[in-house]
C-alpha cells in the first residue's frame, strides 16, 4: 500500500494565521537577537519531536539561537507579573511541520534566569528550560547576551554573543520571514506531540552584525554547526504575544 502524500506546508506569513481567541499565556519580548545557521535537513529529522518533519527553505533547514528578555507574563488572562513574570532566556530552536502542514518551532533548549518559571515552564508546559545565570546588556546600538548554565544538567554550558543593530527592514526577505514568523511551538506530549499557537503582531526587524560569538549551547543541543558566521543576523525591539490552548498535533 502507498503511504499518503504529506500535506504541503501552509504559507509563511507576516501575521498569524490562526486568532488566538483565548489567551492562556501573555509575555512581552524585548531585545531579541536571532542568529541563524543552516544545517542539513537529514541531521535535523532525528532531533525533532515524533509526527514532525523538518521545515526547508529552498531545501536548507536552520537552527537559531535567540537570546532576549521576557517581561511580565501573564497566565489564563491575569496581570502580567513584574519579578516571576520577567526574565532573560536564551534558546535553541529547529522548525517543523507536522501532519497537517502547520509549521511551527521546536526548542531544543531554553535556558532562564529566574528558577520558578524554568520550572514551571519545565514541569508543567514541557519544555527544555534549564536555570541558567543569564544577562542582557545595552550599550549604544550594542547588545550583548551572556549565559552560564546552573540546573540541570552539565554545569557551564554557556553563550556569549555581542551583536551590533543597524538599520530597520522595510522589506523583510523570504529568509527573514521563514526564521521569525512562526505561530506556534510544536512539544513533546506523553502520547503525541501537541501544538501550542500563538499570536503576535508582524516583527519589527533590524539587520545586525555579530562583534563577538562564543557558543556553547548550539552543539550541546545536538546541532553541529557549519564553519564560519551565522547566515543571518536579526534584532527586533521586540512586541506581545499571546498563546492559545494548546492542541493535539
């Protein structure tokens, strides 16, 4: 018997393809530096969740490492909170498809700066947060990004990235838009992968350039990175989020 064709990826789009119509989660992302390499789709299917496949563009994957600073969460439409609900956070991601062609994001590690929400975020959501020592720095159109792993895992782990941000983009390129606009994480379930949307205005993007680069986090991810800089370098001022229910995948 054939197996049935896999559904075609849905567009890339701007702005989110699905209204979130009751938040469950609300943050504010600020500062946010995205490095991006690519990588070979082959290496990339083995990291990702079960029902996924990699996403391409013109048949590269990339793995991103993102770094900015999370302010006032919000949970099931309360007030955002000012000290648990605002943090710094680093990530590794991948991007994916699943079985009904919705693309979305899978961490393969997001390290916090504040312990509770890395264990709530850990324990109760699902994800790969670990406590980690992190900081984020301003200095002219400077931004550094520093991170130390604490718990759990291997202690120093760490990143530090020091970008420079230049002009806006007044006309993101088709690359710009597959690495920033993602509506919806895919995660690992106990019996199936589920999938948690999301909503946001479009990106405010700047073009950057790294002054500084020591990663750790990427290869301790499972990602071997290629030789040389990172393909694309973006910062955006940042913007609100809001997160729907999440759903089966």
């Amino acid at each position: 018997m054939t197996a049935a064709p896999e559904p075609e990826p849905e567009p890339v789009t701007r702005t989110a393809p699905r209204r979130v119509r009751r938040a469950v989660l609300t943050q504010q992302w600020r500062d946010v530096a995205f490095l991006h390499w690519p990588v070979d789709p082959a290496a990339v299917g083995a990291l990702l969740p079960a029902g996924l496949r990699p996403d391409t563009l013109d048949g590269r994957c990339y793995v991103g490492l993102i770094a900015l600073r999370i302010v006032r969460t919000g949970v099931l439409g309360g007030p955002g909170l000012p000290y648990l609900g605002s943090m710094a956070e680093t990530n590794v991601r991948l991007y994916s498809v699943d079985g009904q062609g919705r693309r979305g994001v899978v961490f393969r590690s997001m390290d916090a700066s504040r312990l509770v929400p890395a264990l709530a975020g850990r324990w109760a959501a699902g994800l790969p947060y670990t406590w980690s020592r992190l900081r984020v720095r301003r200095d002219g159109d400077l931004r550094t990004y520093t991170a130390r792993r604490r718990w759990p895992g291997r202690r120093g782990g760490s990143s530090a990235v020091t970008i420079r941000v230049g002009a806006p983009i007044t006309a993101p390129t088709a690359l710009d838009d597959f690495l920033t606009a993602r509506w919806a994480l895919h995660v690992p379930g106990r019996d199936r992968t589920r999938f948690w949307p999301n909503e946001h205005a479009a990106w405010p993007l700047h073009r950057a350039e790294v002054e500084h680069l020591a990663d750790e986090l990427v290869g301790a991810a499972g990602v071997a990175l290629p030789d040389g800089p990172p393909a694309s370098v973006l910062w955006s001022p940042g913007l609100r989020v809001r997160f729907g229910p999440r759903e089966p995948g």
